[in-house]
C-alpha cells in the first residue's frame, strides 16, 4: 500500500504537551486505550489502517481521505471526528456499490441502516472482522442496529450536525476498514489475477 499521502512533514515544527491517548481495541481488550508519544508512530498506526490492493480506487481514494484526517489530528485532536464522518460516507459508498441492487430503495436513496444489515445476509459475523478477532467483543450489533449507536446512528448524528458528538469512537476507522473488506473479498480475493493496465 503506498501510503506516501501520509507526509511526515505537514506535522513538523506540531508539538504536544501529551501524548495522543485514544479509545482503541487492543488485543484481547476491546475497550483498550492506546497512546503516542511521536507523530512518527501515529502515522504508522493510521498507514497501518489501509485498506488492501483490490478495492476500487473511487473507494479507496475516500477512505484514504478519512486516514489523512486522523493522521492530521495530530494537530488538533478535533479532525478526528471528520475523519469518523469521512470513513462512514466511505462505508456507505461502498455497501452501495455492493449491495445496493439486492437492497430495496427507500424513496430515492437506500438505508444505510439497511446496507449495514444486508451484511448480516450476506454472511458477515464477528469471527469474519479482524478487528474482533485481534481484541474480543462484537461489533455485529453496531452493524445490524442491535446495539446503540449503530454505526448507522453515528453517521446520521455527525452528518447532522450534533453537538454532542464527544469524543472519538474506539477503532472506527480499523473497523471501517474491515467492513470494506469484507464487502470487497472476492475483489481483494483475486486482485493477483487481475491485468495490469496498459500505458
């Protein structure tokens, strides 16, 4: 994954009182905490976040949006909360393209609640999301709306402008990462056989 985007030197001359201290599952701890003392180890954490080769570039080009946005609250912790808004239009854009025909429309768009639970359909458990296996719990309720604030939830009040948004949701964007994933599996699957492009 090139992740040459990630440039060390738009944090340089940035120092912090603190190190970063963030809500992150961590191996079998779901409800870790994880710290960084160095803008150089947090932007191997967020590089360490890509998304695999496989998934079309229209995707990819927005998640890697939403990396660059945490990697900038480095700076001011606050971007992390666009980076969450950022990988959640990802996940909607890709369970679009994904499911969207085998997901009945509701008006003119489809339910990004409903999106999330055809997921369910078509397959995925906890034991199928790296993130889970690495650090226990389940995320399948914040897929299907079982547990509150479903993703689904979360995307509606950040897009909406709550102001209660508070602080940072605990491995999002890995968990986002997983979810386009999986979705993508067949893709990332067979990307060793795909034609490279000519020119």
């Amino acid at each position: 994954m090139d992740d040459s985007f990630l440039d060390l030197t738009l944090l340089r001359g940035a120092r912090r009182d603190l190190p970063l201290a963030l809500p992150w599952p961590a191996p079998d701890n779901p409800g870790g905490f994880t710290e960084f003392s160095t803008a150089t180890q947090w932007r191997a954490f967020v590089s360490s976040l890509g998304l695999p080769p496989g998934i079309p570039e229209i995707v990819a080009a927005k998640f890697r949006r939403a990396q660059m946005l945490y990697f900038l609250a480095w700076l001011y912790t606050d971007l992390i909360k666009a980076g969450e808004l950022t990988a959640l239009a990802t996940l909607e854009l890709a369970l679009n393209d994904r499911y969207g025909e085998k997901v009945k429309k509701r008006g003119a768009y489809r339910s990004f609640a409903k999106l999330l639970a055809y997921m369910i359909e078509d397959g995925l458990t906890d034991d199928k999301i790296p993130m889970v296996r690495r650090s226990g719990g389940s995320a399948i309720g914040f897929v299907n709306g079982n547990v509150k604030p479903s993703l689904a939830d979360l995307r509606n009040k950040q897009a909406h402008g709550d102001p209660f948004d508070g602080l940072p949701v605990g491995g999002l964007l890995e968990l986002v990462r997983d979810l386009v994933a999986y979705a993508y599996r067949d893709f990332i699957k067979n990307e060793h056989l795909r034609i490279p492009a000519m020119g």
